[in-house]
C-alpha cells in the first residue's frame, strides 16, 4: 500500500496532522520542548503509546455476484425482463452484475412466493425489495392495464422510524422520479400515467384540514427552499442555483413532473389545490395521498395505526379495496424493512395492526405478499427463524387465538441466505 491512495498514506497524513496540532497548542510556548519535539512526538505510532496506533483494517464480506444476473434469468417473464434491462442500461438502480441473493429475491417474488431476506449490512437489501416493486408495476401496467388505472395502495412499506422512511423516499426520487423512467415506463407500458409514491408520516405536510392559509404558508416555504427567486440579486440566485443542484445530487428534490414540476405545484397550493399529474413520481401534501392513494405508500407503524381509524384517509383504503375487488390477480404487497425491530411488544403490536388492515381492506391473507428484510438474523437457522417470528407476532396469552392465526402468514416463505465469496 504505497501509492498515494493507500491506506498507509492516508494514517501517515493523520498522524501528521495529529503531530502539528500537539506542537501548535501544547509545546509552542517552550523553547525547551520544542528542542526535543522530535524525540517527544517521534514515539506516537509506537505500541507502547495510546496516542496513534497503526490502523487496523477489516474487510467486509463479498457476496457472489451473477454477471448479467437479469439478463441471464429463465425465471423473469420477457416483457418485464427487457423493461428492467432497459433501468439497468439507464443506471436506474438496477444493475448489470448483481448479487446472486438480489436475482433471486426478484424470481422468487414474481413466482408469487413470500421473502424473508436475511443478509450482512452492506449486501444490497433495499434492492431485494426495491426490483420487485418496480417488476410489480411494469407487469400490471403491461398485463393488467386497466386495473393499473386505478388509484390504490399496490405496496405498503412500513416502517419504525421516520429516518428510515426518508431514506428510502431518496431511493425512489432518484429511479421512479428520473425522467428516463417515465420515457421507459410509459413508451413500454403505454400506460398514460407512471408509478406514484408518497411519504405518509408525521412529517408529511401538513396536518388537520386542506386550509387555504396553511397552503400559501407551506408554498412559500416551498418557493424559499426549491425555487430561484427571478426578482433577487445575482449572488443570491448563484447561491439558491447551488442549494438546488445540491438537493437534487442526494435526492432530496421533491420529483414532480418536468421543469416546472414544482413551480405548478406550488402555485396549485397558493389556491389550495392538492391535484398532482398522472406523470409526477412523488406525491407530498397528505391532501394529494388522500384523494389520490400512491401506488407505493411508506409509512411507519404509527401513523398506519392512525390511518386505519381516521376519516380522512378513508378514501385511501377504499380505492384500495376497490382495487383488489376488481381482479383476484390483485395482490397487496407488504414490506417490513428492518423486520428485527418487531421483537416481542412490538411484534404483537405490527402483527395486529396488519390483522386491522386486512379486516378494513376485506380480505384474507392469500392476497397479501410478503418481504421482510434485516441485517441482524443469528447464524442458527430454524431456531433464530423460530425466535424471529414468536417475536413478530407477540407472545401474550391475550394474543392466542390471533397469533394461531397469523402463524400461517408466511406460509410461503422463503429465507434467503447469503452467499460468500472465499
């Protein structure tokens, strides 16, 4: 490791900067230390100091990959197939050579099973649910395009924390909101809409009653953080231009439809409208969500618990029952991201709230499908699967009859494991 690149080099730029900044803050005032600042600071790499050690370097785990894993794939349907390599000639989250675990996750899912996807942090998890809702999009759009017409919750991604959902909401900004989707989406699918997904938790704009007031305060709070102000200095325009192109760099853009996406949009709420375009990927006030349900709806567990006993997000629930109703091929897909967190209370509590949502959507568990996904699953196989779900869903007596129940949720389950490179 010595190009100057190397981790070597990079300790030894360390420990010099550490060195400096011992002789500037602590020996400057004494000519006498200075004297012997060689031999003082000399030892710092030493094993016999605690001040710098020489660096110790861990390597993460590689996992298999499959060149052209899609491409190569017998078990993908061919129109969807070809959609999805047109993602991955785009970058559009899809990739060329993807993990074995991530070819998988996608075949199993179109094959109609249920996933449990347990593998090391760092091996593409998102991805593991990601490509199958995109897939699930694409083949409704092509096979079923009339009920792809309506509006309905198609995937509901729960959540325990807000960070987690706004991060998730980045990774469908940059491949949903791109406008190399819509090109590919609706020239593939001839659909005159794409994929709409919206944020739904507390931090979702704005509470209570679409009033007019509150709309002009969030459009200006909008104009002040996503839009270059025509009427100012110079200076100010240059510095507004490199906020923007910052925010759209990591995603934090909000993806409405062409240029003037979110210029519309917020003069739509300056007269109190919250009416999004069949083509605007991310939907942002809750007024939108409520009279136009996402097809992809993330969410946390608290805010689903509100949803379900609240008027106003009714509609949402009843276009999605509309939805399943109309074809029996419809299928509500249901991702637990971070599935770990439902231990024990927990456990029983998500576990409920998905029987309440079964009950207010009208159906049984045939027409739901599965992924769950974590990072933090033992080693010991059936017994830490055994452990998992007894904490998923609840181990109070109170609970007996429903978790009888639901112990038959998964029964399709597959468990994927990860596989190493040695």
């Amino acid at each position: 490791m010595h190009n100057s690149n190397g981790v070597q080099q990079y300790y030894q730029a360390i420990r010099d900067r550490l060195k400096n900044y011992i002789k500037s803050d602590y020996l400057a005032n004494s000519e006498t230390l200075l004297l012997y600042v060689d031999d003082l600071l000399g030892e710092l790499c030493s094993e016999h100091t605690n001040i710098a050690r020489e660096p110790y370097i861990e390597t993460s785990a590689s996992y298999k990959k499959i060149t052209g894993g899609i491409k190569n794939s017998k078990q993908i349907e061919q129109g969807i197939k070809e959609s999805l390599l047109k993602l991955v000639k785009e970058s559009l989250g899809i990739f060329p050579d993807p993990f074995e675990h991530q070819v998988k996750a996608l075949e199993y899912f179109l094959s109609g099973r249920d996933l449990f996807v347990s593998t090391g942090t760092g091996s593409g998890k998102t991805e593991c649910f990601l490509w199958p809702i995109i897939a699930k999009c694409f083949d409704e759009a092509k096979n079923h395009p009339k009920t792809f017409k309506l509006e309905a919750v198609r995937t509901l991604i729960i959540y325990p924390m807000n960070a987690l959902v706004s991060d998730q909401l980045a990774r469908f900004r940059k491949i949903i909101g791109s406008e190399k989707f819509r090109e590919i989406f609706t020239r593939d699918t001839q659909a005159t809409r794409i994929p709409h997904f919206g944020m739904y938790t507390g931090r979702t704009p704005y509470s209570g009653d679409a009033k007019p007031a509150n709309s002009r305060e969030l459009a200006n709070t909008f104009r002040e953080n996503y839009l270059i102000d025509d009427t100012a200095d110079e200076e100010t325009q240059r510095r507004q231009a490199n906020n923007i192109n910052g925010l759209k760099s990591i995603n934090k853009y909000p993806a409405r439809f062409g240029e003037n996406g979110l210029q519309i949009f917020i003069e739509n709420l300056e007269k109190n409208i919250h009416v999004p375009s069949p083509y605007d990927a991310e939907l942002i006030t809750r007024f939108e969500m409520q009279g136009c349900p996402p097809d992809i709806l993330i969410t946390n567990y608290s805010m689903l618990e509100y949803m379900l006993m609240r008027q106003r997000e009714a509609n949402i629930w009843d276009k999605t029952k509309h939805w399943l109703n109309d074809s029996k091929d419809n299928r509500l897909l249901i991702v637990l991201d971070e599935a770990h967190m439902y231990r024990g209370s927990a456990g029983g509590e998500i576990a409920l709230l998905l029987e309440r949502l079964f009950y207010r959507l009208g159906i049984s568990i045939d027409r739901v499908q599965f992924i769950l996904t974590t990072a933090s699953m033992p080693q010991n196989e059936q017994e830490a699967i055994n452990a998992f779900y007894s904490g998923l869903l609840g181990k109070s007596p109170l609970l007996a009859s429903f978790c009888s129940a639901q112990k038959r949720m998964f029964p399709k389950t597959w468990r994927l494991r990860q596989t190493l490179m040695h």
